[in-house]
C-alpha cells in the first residue's frame, strides 16, 4: 500500500506493485484500473486505517491474495477568530494570538507571524482599507494541515474640511449659526467657542477668546474613526482713541 496519507491528499493515481501482475486491486476508497494499476481515494476511504488486498487467479483457478493496511489521517481541528475590527490609523496591534492549537502559522494582508507558533501582529495601514482574511494554518505531526480563517474590516477616516471665520475685533458680539466643517455630524471646539449639538453649526464669541489668534477644531467620528480639520481665527484689539481738545481762551 501506499504511504499513509491525510485525508485531503486527493486521489492517488497509478499505484500498483502487486505480484505476479494481472491480478486485481480491492479495499476502501480503491478503483482497479484493469492494467496491473489502482487509484486510492483517501476521501473516499475515510479516516482510519484500512486493508488493501491484491488478489491473483492463476491458470489453474487457483487464487491467492495478500494484504497491506494504510491509514488515512484526519486534519487538525483549528480555531482562529481575527481582532475586531479596526481604524486604518489604530497602529501596529502587537502580541495578537488566541488561535488553537499553538504552534502554526498566522498569515493574510497586513499580518507579520512572530515565529514562536503562538502570535503575530497586524497592521491596519498596511492592509489598507477594506475586509482582509486572515489565516491560521497548523500542521500536526502526521503532516497534516488544517487552517482556519476569519475576517477583519479596516475602516477608513472621514475626509474633514474645515474653515474658520473671517478675523474678528474683540467686540463684535457672539457669532452665531456659525459652520463651515464636512462631512456632517461633527463637533466644534475652540476657544470661544459653543457647538450647537446639531452637527453643523456653533457660535464663536471673540471676547470669551480674547485678542490673538485661536485654532478652531471640528472632529468627525464615523464608524468609531475620527479625523479632524483646524483652522485658525484672529480675534484683533480696538485702536487706543484719543482726543485732544486745546482750548485757547484770548
């Protein structure tokens, strides 16, 4: 018989061997072939060890066989599930593992294996964005590989514009239903500044944030993935008036 195989090792074509040559080759997931050969199915056998006879009818009627036993071997049973699912700006997620058994090969868009059969790292920049497969693949001692995979969704950040208001003289009053910022949904902050809660506009007071020039901020989370867009305002001082009355008394 053959070598012993797993399971999945597809049909095994244009065996042979047995002696005198014209008998005929019988057992599970055997097909004689009528030529002296015989091709083993080991998917067909199933797992186990199983009896493969050659049996020979000479001139005389007389027969005889003989026998050979080959064992057809499971694939491990592997477990894996992916990390959840990520922002492309989360960075390098080290130390990664939890599949079963240790001792395999993780593998897919953005995975580095560590080596030692228990963990690897990933990296959602590198994979990019979009769903990924990620792969655990184990080979047990009889050679035989199972692999499990699961999918993870690296999600990309929203695209954030943002333009502050024109400079403003301290006393120009609160400024209000101000906006500016895409995509919808976000929130402004800043000195002096109060978002309305709608996700589109917020009042600026130039005097809550005194002369100078102020970062306004508006952040956009969509999905769990936040960007944000600033943009710069000046808040400018009044002139220093004076007025000077001579009075000439002839």
């Amino acid at each position: 018989a053959p070598a012993d195989l797993c399971i999945d090792a597809g049909v095994q074509t244009g065996l042979g061997g047995g002696l005198p040559t014209g008998g005929v080759y019988s057992g599970p997931g055997v097909t004689d072939n009528g030529d002296d050969t015989y091709d083993f199915d080991p998917a067909a056998a199933g797992v186990g060890t199983h009896t493969l006879t050659y049996t020979f009818t000479d001139a005389n009627g007389c027969t005889n066989s003989t026998s050979d036993d080959i064992a057809v071997n499971a694939l491990p049973t592997v477990t894996f599930t992916a990390p959840a699912d990520l922002c492309v700006d989360a960075g390098l997620q080290a130390g990664l593992g939890g599949a079963t058994p240790m001792g395999g090969v993780y593998s897919g868009s953005g995975v580095t294996d560590d080596g030692n059969g228990q963990t690897y790292s990933y990296d959602p920049a590198a994979a990019g964005v979009g769903t990924h497969s990620l792969t655990y693949t184990f080979t047990d001692a009889n050679g035989c590989s199972g692999s499990a995979s699961d999918d993870i969704e690296v999600i990309a950040l929203p695209t954030v514009n943002f333009t502050a208001p024109a400079d403003l003289c301290i006393d120009a009053g609160v400024q209000t239903g101000q906006g500016g910022g895409t995509v919808a949904g976000g929130i402004y902050s800043g000195p002096g500044v109060t978002d309305d809660g709608d996700g589109m506009t917020y009042s600026f007071d130039p005097a809550a944030a005194g002369v100078g020039v102020h970062i306004i901020t508006y952040t956009v989370g969509v999905s769990g993935c936040s960007d944000a867009a600033m943009d710069d305002v000046e808040v400018l001082t009044l002139d220093n008036a004076s007025f000077n009355y001579e009075s000439t008394i002839a």
